[in-house]
C-alpha cells in the first residue's frame, strides 16, 4: 500500500444531493414567470413581444388551467430539431408555445411562423452586456409560462442568470455520446479518435460545455467509408427521435436528479 495513502486517506464525499423536478412550475414567483429582479445598474428588459403575443392570444394559462406543458425552444439555425418536435403527432403531453432566437432571422424562426407558432428575438447586440442578455432571454422565454426550455441547434452558451430561472428544465441535444466529445466538432473528433460507435445525448443543462446530466443516449455505428457530413447527418436522424421522445417523457411525468443521475417517472 502507498504510505502517503495509509497516511492520508481519500475524504469521506458526500452523498449525491436528490431533487424531484415537475415541469409544471409552483405558485407564480420571479423565477417561474421570468420576472426577474434587476441586477444593479441592469435594467429589467421589457417581455416585448413575445409576452404581448401570448396575452394577446390568451393561448398560455397557467399550469392549474391546464394539462398539456409549454414547451419553449431556442434555436439559432435551420431548425430541424424543431421541426420534429413540431411534427410529433397529437395527442402529446406538450406544446410548442413559442420559439425564440438569438437571431433576428433564421430559417427555425421561418418554420415556426409557418406552424402558428409564436416566435421572438433577442440578439446579443442588442444588450449593454451577456447578463443583460441573459435576464432578458430569460423574461421573454418565461412569458409563456414555459414548463420546460429546449436548446435545439442554439448557439449561444445560456448564463446562471437564465438557468436559474427554469431550474433543471432546460435541455440540451449534443450529436456524440457524453461525455465524450463535447464541443463544437463531435463527429469530426469522433472520427479522429478511430471509434466504431458514437452517437447523440440529451442533457440537462447546468452552465458547463456538454456537461449537465444525462437524460438519454442513442448509439449511432460509424461506417469505415465515413467522412465527418455523413456522420454527423446519420447522428441527426437519430438526435430528432431522440429529442423528441425525452421531452415527452419529461412532459408527461415528474423526473428526479441526483448528483449526475436524471429518473424520469
């Protein structure tokens, strides 16, 4: 035995903190409605129109009046992700309430205006600074009394400021099998690294890069003939069942995280 080991033995860890997670929110507070308090010297944004739209259309009451969840997703790009969320047939536990962007247009913006779905912007830009931006990301994702925020193909890393208020109801897609390979090029590094199998994850988000929680995996084989496209076009297919089938089932029931361990049900 090494003696600095007998020594000084590991410490005693403590036990995985366990939280239960229901996507309908409680009693209205600044957390659940995206009302947040302003930071010194930040102005509290206005919800613009994203809240205006959705009064206006008395389409998202609260989680008493109501049984089917409201979804929120954000998106920055094509918006694929979203689109199989938005053919995902009725009768299901939630609904696309609106889709936001950090850009002014994108073609998610496009697929959701021609579903009905409301949508809105908040660019970078547009804010004295990242916290600002992300208090008023915040106010206008929670005007639709959002139960669960979606992350599809959204290109912009969400702050404390933002994950604080939708507690563990943020999720996030990432094409390779966390934790391996985060980052921006999963594929490609996949296919540098010589694996066979690889795949798509769903996480919680927690402020880290890839790094929350792991709700579900899918494998995805990689072919010898493989370059990073074909790959990372065959992970997708199987990202948008995948994607798909967890919000559901964290729509659908209450799901519990502790430490690093995401139950669902």
């Amino acid at each position: 035995m090494n003696r600095l080991a007998a020594n000084y033995p590991e410490p005693a860890r403590p036990p995985p903190t366990e939280r239960t997670v229901t996507t309908v929110p409680p009693a209205p507070s600044a957390q659940s409605t995206g009302r947040l308090a302003p930071s010194p010297g930040v102005a509290a944004p206005s919800p613009g129109a994203a809240s205006a739209a959705a009064s206006a259309a008395g389409a998202f009451p609260g989680p008493a009046a109501r049984g089917v969840k409201n979804v929120v997703v954000l998106a920055s790009g094509a918006g694929t992700l979203l689109q199989a969320l938005l053919d995902d047939p009725d009768p299901k536990p939630y609904r696309i309430a609106a889709v936001g962007s950090d850009r002014a247009t994108c073609v998610a913006l496009d697929r959701a205006a021609a579903a009905g779905v409301p949508t809105f912007s908040c660019r970078i830009a547009d804010h004295p600074g990242r916290e600002a931006w992300n208090r008023s990301l915040a106010v206008k994702t929670g005007s639709f009394n959002t139960d669960l925020v979606v992350l599809a193909g959204f290109m912009k890393l969400v702050g404390p400021v933002f994950l604080a208020a939708f507690p563990d109801r943020v999720v996030n897609a990432h094409p390779s099998l966390l934790p391996a390979f985060p980052g921006m090029h999963a594929p490609a590094d996949a296919l540098a690294h010589g694996v066979k199998l690889t795949g798509c994850t769903v996480f919680l988000v927690d402020g880290g890069v890839d790094a929350g929680p792991i709700v579900a995996q899918r494998a995805v084989p990689v072919h010898d003939d493989d370059d990073a496209q074909a790959l990372h076009e065959r992970i997708k297919v199987a990202e948008r069942t995948l994607l798909v089938e967890v919000v559901a089932a964290l729509t659908r029931a209450s799901y519990t995280v502790t430490g690093r361990k995401v139950s669902v049900g």
